[in-house]
C-alpha cells in the first residue's frame, strides 16, 4: 500500500429475494479482478446484521487502472444482470489516503 493508490468503496444493495443469486455473481468477480493489472486489493464483504448490504473495498494503483477494470468485460458482464438483482444503484467512492 503506497500514500498515492486510489481506494474504492462501492455498496451494493440486493433485493431482498436475490441475495443469493447477487452473492454469487460478486463472489465471482473477486478471482478475476485480483488477477487484473494495477489491483492491489479487492474484498468482498456482507453486512452480518443485513444480509442484502454488499461493499467491495478495493485498492488499484492509479484511476486509469480502476477504469480499465469498470470496463473489463467480466465486469460489465455483471453489470448487465444488475437490473434483476439490486435494489438500487451501487454507490461506488473514489478515496485517496489524507496526507
């Protein structure tokens, strides 16, 4: 982890009756996208007390990294089946570590 890598929180909501099938296709991002250059970190976590709330907390190198995975193919893949599964849009954050 270096002060100048970019840190991403992006939440995700489930509908209540897709969870299972949302925890599945997020879980099937994570292998791909740690294998993609300039990712440092990717985590997949779920609310323990609410079982629809997702957060990937990532780590990439640099913005233009993070914009060739929010065009990678495996991504947009997911993306497409979003409709079905979320309750709303994700909320995805850019962050850099305060100096």
């Amino acid at each position: 982890m270096t002060e100048n890598t970019l840190r991403v929180i992006a939440s995700i909501r489930a509908r209540p009756d897709k969870v299972n099938e949302l925890h599945s296709l997020l879980s099937g991002l994570v292998e791909p996208t740690c294998s993609e250059k300039g990712c440092i970190c990717y985590e997949l976590l779920q609310n323990q007390k609410d079982p629809t709330d997702f957060v990937f907390v990532e780590e990439w190198e640099d913005d233009a990294a993070l914009d060739a995975h929010l065009s990678s193919e495996h991504l947009q893949a997911a993306l497409c089946q979003f409709p079905e599964l979320v309750a709303e849009d994700p909320d995805i954050r850019r962050y850099r570590k305060v100096k």
